[in-house]
C-alpha cells in the first residue's frame, strides 16, 4: 500500500504541470485559459524551453514568476495578447538562456530598461502594439539583434535609443507617429542593419527627404515599402518615388542643404539574424503592411492638426528657396545695368570735358595776340 502511494505521487511529480496547462518535455503551454496569474511552475520535474502564456488575462509579471528551478533552460517566453500592464524590472533576471520574449499586444505603457540587460542570449524583443507614446523605450542590451514595437503611439526617438543596443540588426518602429529621427541617431552603427518606418507622421519637408536620402543610400529601408510624407491636409507623397525625390532634391539642394552622403559598403543581405523566428517576424510584419489602407492613415493624418500647420510652414520654405534664386540673379542683373550706365555716364562727361578743354585752348590760341 505504501509503495503504491509512493509510485503514485513519483508519477505525479513527474507530471507535475501547472493544472490549466499541457506539458511536454520541452513545452509548457497555457494558452488562452483564463488565467489572471502566472502559475506557479515550482512542481515542473522537466526543464522547458518554451513557455506559452499567450492569450491570457495576466495584469502583472512580478519577480517571482520565472524564479522557479527547473527554470535554466527556458528560450522562449510568449506572454503577448495577455493583457499586461505592468513587468517588474528583475522578472526574468534568473532566464540566463532566454532568447526570445514575446509581450505584444498588450496594454503596456512603459517598461523597464534593464528588463533584459543581464541576459546574455537574448535575440529578439516583441513589444508591438503597446500603448507606447512619446519617446522610444529604451533597452538596454548587448546581444539583442530584434526589437520590434510596431504599432504603437511613438512619436520620437532620442538620439542615444541605439547606443543601448550595439548588436541590434533589425528595428521595427512602422505603424507609430515619429514626425522626425534624427540622423546622429544612426552615426557609429558599422553592422548591417534595417529599419521599418513605414505608416508614421513624416512632413514633406528638406529634412524629411534629407532623412530618408540618408537611410536610403545606407539600405537601412527598404525602398519598397510604402514610404510617405504629408504636405496638405488631402496629399500624401510617396518618398521614394524617383519624380518626386528628384524635385525636393532639386529645391532642396538649390541652399545646400543636403550634404553629400557617404554610404558604407554594406549591403542590406549581409544581414544575418541568428533566430528564424525573427525572420518571420519580420516577413509577417512585411505582409502586414498589404492590409492596411492607405485611406485610414491619411484619415489618421487629417485629424492630426500639428501636421498641417508645419506643412504650411515647409510650404512657404520651399516656395522662398524657389524664388530666393531669381530675386537674386534679377538684383544682380539690374546692379550690373546700373553700374555699367553710371560709368559710360562718366566716361562720356570726361570726354566731352576734354574735347571742350581742347576746344577753348584753341580758342584762346586764337584770339591771344
Ligand atoms: C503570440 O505571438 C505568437 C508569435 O508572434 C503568435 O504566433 C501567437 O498567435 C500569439 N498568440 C496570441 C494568443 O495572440
Ligand atoms: C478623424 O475624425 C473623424 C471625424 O472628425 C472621425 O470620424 C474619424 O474616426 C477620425 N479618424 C481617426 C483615425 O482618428
Ligand atoms: C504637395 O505635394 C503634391 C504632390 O507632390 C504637390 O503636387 C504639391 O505641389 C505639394 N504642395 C505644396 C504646397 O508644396
């Protein structure tokens, strides 16, 4: 009797998995079951690669949800589409092989920057469709080459965002409000790296051609992608378009204001990601951008009133450069015309003077005795 009891509880400790979860030897999955809490994995007699918690309702990941001990092989934690309000800075501190996290779709308005500072495997970081707004979250992060936070309310990004992550090879940022990055931002990165920007808020402006110029020529965009400014209410410019491109480049360059860029020798497929996941994440993100009507953003861009008022203002710029370069060469036409008339004016006068001079010297001969 005794040794039935026994086997029977060996036998459940080797199951051990969290009750509202399936559990094979390398997964734990508890996907879309209701749950408010992380469960508690303290039972798990295996050591799991993958933990799903997707689809859930779990408001806060607290530091002690991921400290159990069967924890060391974990590579990948899905905790998006959960709800998730809030992450504590150390959760998952102790997750040494974790290589991909996946918290997107979910109501997170901020997160700490050393979420993954200690872990040195990490590759890819979803964050997509938070409630981000105003800068950029940082992260800091020696080996992260994906950082995905598409589709939130970004509207800027500070200069020092990319210095956090020195291998970073691939940023996900389309589908946000950036007005403007600026190109300091992207100085002192040597790898090969992209950048998705589609669907944000550029103005059609020199600095905005004069942004994309630069990551063009460096292949950090895809060219291909539906890159456009906005310059009156009801138009939307497509960047890449060669016309286009060719006649802000035109008007823009007129006052210089686009210096001569120097593109490195990298070419965009140098870029090697180590996680295949990563790569269709970013293929999906890729066809994501099809569904998207062009007629919602420039409804989005309508409403947005900031973006008018500057389109005036770039408007009237540009308009200025324009004329700036006739204005100048009329006054220079007309000072020249003027210079020329005043010296024949004189020259004439002179000589008149001096056939006068002669003139009455003659006389003078003649009438001395
Ligand atoms: C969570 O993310 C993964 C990877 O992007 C995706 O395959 C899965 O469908 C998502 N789960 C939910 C419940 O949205
Ligand atoms: C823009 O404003 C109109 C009405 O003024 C509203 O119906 C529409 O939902 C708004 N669109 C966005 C994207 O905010
Ligand atoms: C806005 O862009 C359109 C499309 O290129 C162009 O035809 C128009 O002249 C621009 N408007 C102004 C005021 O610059």
């Amino acid at each position: 009797m005794k040794f039935i009891i026994l086997l029977g509880s060996l036998l459940s400790l080797a199951e051990a998995c969290p009750s509202s979860c399936e559990c094979t030897s390398s997964t734990v999955s508890c996907i879309q079951k209701n749950l408010q809490h992380i469960p508690n994995f303290n039972s798990i007699q295996l050591n799991p690669m993958i933990i799903d918690l997707s689809g859930n309702k779990i408001n806060s990941i607290t530091d002690e949800d991921f400290t159990f001990d069967r924890n060391i092989a974990i590579a990948e934690i899905y905790l998006n589409n959960s709800e998730v309000l809030d992450i504590d800075g150390e959760a998952f501190v102790e997750l040494e092989n974790l290589q991909e996290l996946y918290l997107g779709e979910n109501l997170l308005h901020d997160i700490p920057q050393n979420i993954i500072e200690d872990l040195p495997n990490m590759i890819l970081l979803e964050l997509s469709s938070n409630l981000f707004s105003g800068d950029l979250p940082l992260i800091k992060s020696k080996s992260l080459e994906v950082l995905a936070l598409a589709n939130c309310k970004i509207s800027s990004v500070p200069e020092h965002a990319l210095k956090l992550t020195p291998n970073l090879k691939m940023l996900l940022l389309q589908r946000n409000n950036i007005k403007y990055i600026s190109q300091s931002t992207f100085t002192g990165i040597t790898r090969s790296f992209a950048l998705k920007l589609f669907y944000n808020k550029f103005e059609c402006s020199c600095k905005t051609f004069q942004l994309f110029d630069f990551l063009g020529e460096h292949e950090y965009v895809d060219k291909s992608d539906p890159y456009r400014c906005s310059n009156t209410t009801d138009t939307d410019v497509d960047i890449f378009d060669k016309k286009i491109a060719l006649s802000f480049h035109n008007i823009c360059t007129r006052s210089n204001r686009i210096p001569k860029i120097q593109a490195t020798s990298l070419k965009s497929n140098d870029l090697t990601l180590r996680s295949e996941k990563s790569y269709s994440l970013i293929q999906e993100n890729k066809v994501e951008q099809h569904d998207e009507g062009v007629s919602s953003k420039k409804e989005a861009l309508q409403n947005n009133s900031d973006i008018v008022e500057i389109s005036k203002k770039t408007t009237y710029i540009i308009t200025l450069d324009k004329n700036f370069f006739e204005v100048v060469v009329i006054c220079c036409v007309f000072f020249l015309g003027l210079f020329a008339g005043f010296s024949l004016n004189r020259f004439v006068t002179t000589y008149r003077y001096i056939k006068f001079k002669r003139c009455s010297e003659n006389q003078m001969k003649l009438y001395t005795p």
